[in-house]
C-alpha cells in the first residue's frame, strides 16, 4: 500500500512538473505559417482547423456559395471572412495568430482595411490594449501596442448601428504605447494565397501590459476589417504561473497525507 501511495505521488509530481514545462514549450516563428500551432487553412471542407493541446481558438469559417456571400452581419464571402482565432501564452509571451480572407493590402476594389487587434484584460466589454496589424503611418506601427483609455481611441466599422460586436476596428488615437521593433507580428499575404488564406501572427511580451495582466485570468480578444463585415472574439485564460501549479501539487499531496492520517485512527 505504501509503495502504490508513493507511486501515485511520484505521478503527480511529475504530472506538475509536465504542466510547468508546457507553460514554456510553445514558440512562434511569426512567419504567417501555422505548423506549430496545429493549424492547416484550405480549401473549404479541407482545413485542419483544431490547433495543438493548451491552444485555444474559435473558427467560423465560411463556405463558399453560401447566404449569398453573407458574413455576418455584411457581405463579401470569403474575402470579408474572418475564419479562425487562436490565442496561448507562457510565462513570458503571449501569442496570437488569426487566419481571415481579408488581404493585407485591403479588400479588391475597396478602401477597406484590416482592423487591429482589441484585447479586453479585465472582460468589461472595452479593449484597453490594441495590437497594430498594419503599417498605417509614423504613429501607427506594425506590431506595435497601444494602450488606450476611451472607447473614442477605436474607429467604428461600417455596421456599428447593426451589430456593436463588429467592433472596435482599428486604432485612431491612444495612451500608450509599447515599441517592439515590429518583428512580433506578420500578416503574411502569401504562403496559403492559393486557397484565399491569409495568416496574422504574432506575440507582445506580458511585460508590456505592466500591470494589467494576471496569469490564470480570462481575458478577451476582436479582431475585424475596417468595415466590420465580420468578425471574430475568443475568450481567453491565460496559462497560470508555474508557482501556482506547484502550489496545486502541495496541495494535493497534504490532502493525501490528510487521508492517510485519517484512515490510521481508531
């Protein structure tokens, strides 16, 4: 009985120490190609949408020929899709990818362009942080993040009065600001071109949110076109600090010996 006692808890522990590990494992190439998360875009019906265990995502991907090309809650089909979302991070970083129809370079015949990034740390329903997606001028920066304080720092898609979801869409003022140099983002307009797939990757140092980020909290991401013809928004909790899970396995452990010292009373 002993023997199998000490078993269970060598398990645990070493279970503890495989969770620590996984908080520090993942790694972004941010080069807009998404093996390492799991993720294959394709053509409709042939994309590997589940991404790798301790990833989470949301997918909407549109089937062409569908609702007329609806969206929701526009138009466009495919090149207004915003298809699949995916967040995770580790004691450092925290990362993102997004795969979406909507080119780089705006949609073919329209001045529309793609949003920012909102991200919602305390869940209030406003994005305090954006991560800027494309190069817009000397104040807007590709991978750049910015923090903001009033919900008039977000400029507003086309379908605000229809659906508020559809935003914010991207940055036209804000508070702060984080400089990385721009190498934490790519929105690549290539490698998946042929089926229409285009990648934003990247990831921002958790450094960068001072004080507004906690390990193990849910958090909220958005991510749309200027237009707001569709959009996507994850929940997310982040990964908590290794400390805390090591806490969780003392904590198990002293139940065990609880049980133990329980049993042995007459």
């Amino acid at each position: 009985m002993m023997k199998n006692k000490l078993f269970l808890g060598g398990i645990i522990i070493a279970s503890l120490l495989c969770l620590t590990c996984t908080a520090h494992a993942f790694t972004v190439d941010v080069d807009g190609k998404l093996d390492e998360w799991g993720v294959i875009p394709g053509p409709w019906g042939d994309s590997t949408w589940t991404p790798k265990s301790g990833i989470t995502g949301i997918v909407d991907d549109y089937e062409p020929g569908t609702d007329g090309g609806y969206v929701s809650p526009g138009w466009g089909g495919q090149a207004f899709d915003v298809e699949a979302m995916y967040m995770t991070n580790d004691i450092d970083n925290l990362y993102f990818a997004i795969v979406t129809g909507f080119p780089q370079s705006g949609a073919p015949g329209y001045t529309y362009i793609p949003g920012d990034i909102g991200l919602d740390l305390d869940k209030n329903g406003f994005y305090e942080y954006g991560i800027c997606v494309k190069n817009r001028n000397s104040t807007f920066k590709k991978g750049n993040l910015y923090k903001v304080t009033s919900a008039s720092a977000w400029a507003n898609g086309l379908w605000t009065l229809k659906d508020p979801l559809s935003n914010p869409t991207y940055l036209n003022s804000f508070s702060g600001e984080q400089d990385f140099g721009g190498t934490n983002l790519t929105y690549n307009d290539d490698y998946y071109s042929a089926d229409n797939h285009w990648v934003i990757e990247g990831y921002i140092p958790v450094l960068a949110f001072g004080s507004d980020w906690e390990h193990g909290k849910e958090i909220g991401a958005h991510w749309t076109m200027s237009c707001g013809n569709n959009y996507l928004n994850l929940d997310y909790t982040t990964t908590p600090e290794p400390a805390t899970l090591s806490l969780l396995g003392l904590g198990i452990l002293g139940l065990m010996g609880f049980r133990k010292k329980k049993k042995g009373r007459v």
